[in-house]
C-alpha cells in the first residue's frame, strides 16, 4: 500500500510489544499493528502528524525505528500468505481509526529504556 493518509512506524518486534503494553496501559485506542515474522519488526499504521525534522528522525533512527511517509510503500499482510509466513496482524484493521503518530512518538519514548535500542 503506497503510503499517504496512512503512515507506518516500523520497529523492533520487542519495542512494539511494550509500546502495545503501554498505549492498552493508557487506555488509547491501538490501530493496525502488523508483524514481519522473519524480521521480527512490526509496522503500527499511524495519521501522518510526524514533523519533518532531521532531529525527529535522528532520534527516531537512533530507536531501530522508521517512518514509512508519504509515497513510501507499507507491506499488508496478504490473503494469500499461507499461514502467514512473512506478515501478520497483531491488531488486524477494524475500522477507519489510526492512532497519531506523535502518541506512538510519546509511547516509544516512554518504553526506549532497557531494550537495546
């Protein structure tokens, strides 16, 4: 899927469980998280309020963490993966609803410590 009112936040499979943790623990509403099983990464789809700023993603890189904007391609998991294999929903879509992108910043932040990243 190209990218467009629709972002991704692509990360370590472990800082996008406690980020899951930590937005449940806050009682925010979770949007699409998908699972890149041979990479161990996951993707949380996101409204595209980031800032275009090199020292946002600076940090952010700093995290093992990317930003899939405008015109960059988000991998779905595919109807036709056979016991999905390469990707997975960890919160499969159930509405239109996608978190801001600055309260996963927010999540990520608050969960950075102890993982490695």
């Amino acid at each position: 899927m190209k990218a467009d009112h629709v972002w991704g936040m692509m990360m370590p499979g472990e800082l996008g469980l406690r980020v899951k943790g930590d937005l449940q623990r806050r009682g925010e509403s979770l949007g699409p998280i998908m699972s890149h099983v041979r990479s161990n990464r996951w993707t949380l789809l996101i409204r595209p309020d980031l800032p275009d700023e090199t020292p946002f993603f600076a940090e952010m890189f700093r995290h093992n963490v990317s930003v899939v904007r405008l015109g960059g391609t988000i991998a779905l998991p595919s109807p036709t993966d056979q016991g999905a294999r390469f990707r997975r929903w960890i919160e499969p879509p159930r509405s239109p609803f996608r978190p801001s992108g600055m309260s996963i910043v927010a999540s990520i932040r608050a969960c950075r410590g102890g993982i490695g990243v």
